[in-house]
C-alpha cells in the first residue's frame, strides 16, 4: 500500500487529520503522522519538525496555506509521487513548486478518496 505523511495531524478526534489517519490505516496504508504537537493517533507517534522518512508515495495535507510555507523544502525533498490538498488547503504557490519538481497535484479530500475507493 501507499506510504501517506499526514501533514497536520492531530490528536483532536474532531479534526479531519485525525480521521484520515484512522482511514488510511483501515485501508491497508502505512501512515506517518506529522503535527506541531506530541501525541498519538491509533497507536502511532506523531512526528514533529521534519522527519526523514523514505519511499513516500503520497502526502495528504491539512494545514492553512500560510503554515505550509515553512514546510515547502522539507516536502519536495521527500519527493512523493503526490499531494492531496484537502479542504481549506488548496495553495497555488506549492502547487506549483510540486508540479515543477514532477510531483502530481490533486485537490480532494483524502476521507472522500478513501470512502470510494479511488486513493
């Protein structure tokens, strides 16, 4: 299965990222969260800064445009196959950068992905 870095995670069960982690690995996908906050979410640690992590196939993000800058170098560096900007995350500058580094784009919700089958 895909190697996902859920970006945003948080341990709040209300949030989106929280669920996505859930998901992900009720479908079968090695997941690493990443969050501003230490914590868990179904067992895994979260990750803060930026951790190495090999073989990323795909990052699905749930931070606000404005604190994903930070985080611009750190993710094309990974060079995933793709990122999901999810809901209220849609950033044309990163867009950009990740289409001219051969990284594919995809605006969509992760949850909804996931819920019919096309992740």
């Amino acid at each position: 299965m895909k190697k996902t870095l859920v970006l945003g995670a948080s341990t709040n069960s209300d949030r989106y990222s929280n669920a996505a982690v859930h998901r992900l690995l009720a479908n079968g996908h090695d997941v690493v969260p990443v969050g501003i906050k230490s914590g868990e979410i179904a067992g895994l640690a979260i990750q803060q800064g930026e951790p190495a992590i090999a073989d990323v196939d795909t990052v699905t993000l749930y931070l606000n445009p404005e604190h994903q800058k930070s985080y611009y170098d750190y993710l094309l560096n990974l060079k995933p196959k793709r990122i999901i900007f999810n809901p209220g995350t849609e950033n044309p500058e990163l867009m950009r950068l990740a289409q001219e580094h051969n990284i594919e784009v995809e605006i969509a919700c992760t949850l909804v992905m996931l819920s019919l089958d096309v992740f």
